[in-house]
C-alpha cells in the first residue's frame, strides 16, 4: 500500500492519497478536504486510511499492480526529485 498525505488547520483539514497508472506513474489524487472541526484527531488516520483505500481501488481499475516494486519505486523517485 502506498502513502497519503494529511494537512491540518485552524479551519479546514485536508486529506489526500495519489492514484497510480498501469506503470506505476501517478496520474492524479484523491483527497477530501473538511472543516477541522468536523474531524477530529482520533479519526483523522481512519479518513487518511479510507481515502488511501479508495485511491487504491482507483489505481488498480487503471492497471496499477499492487505490491510491484517498479511501481512503488517509480512514484518514490519522483517524490524524492
């Protein structure tokens, strides 16, 4: 499984994961943003995990391949840039 990527504020919090292609390229995001006060810290891993999930799902239609190491490798080298 991949990564997701959480921002908090006085107002608004953001929750967000990337969608992979069939080679591993990230092609997008998912993400769900809210008001802060709406999501309270003992539930902000549980949302980052279920967006996670869902970008998964949303890789896998478009042909990522879970566990590939080329395509975890490929989107880490591109973070790491």
């Amino acid at each position: 499984m991949y990564a997701y990527a959480v921002t908090r504020a006085d107002r608004l919090t953001s929750i967000g994961s990337p969608v992979l292609d069939h080679t591993g390229s990230i092609v997008g995001a998912l993400a769900v943003f809210a008001p802060t006060f709406r999501v309270p810290d003992d539930r902000v891993v549980k949302f980052a995990e279920m967006t996670r999930d869902a970008a998964d799902e949303l890789s896998v239609s478009m042909g990522y391949e879970r566990g590939s190491q080329k395509s975890t490798s490929t989107w880490v080298a591109r973070l790491s840039r």
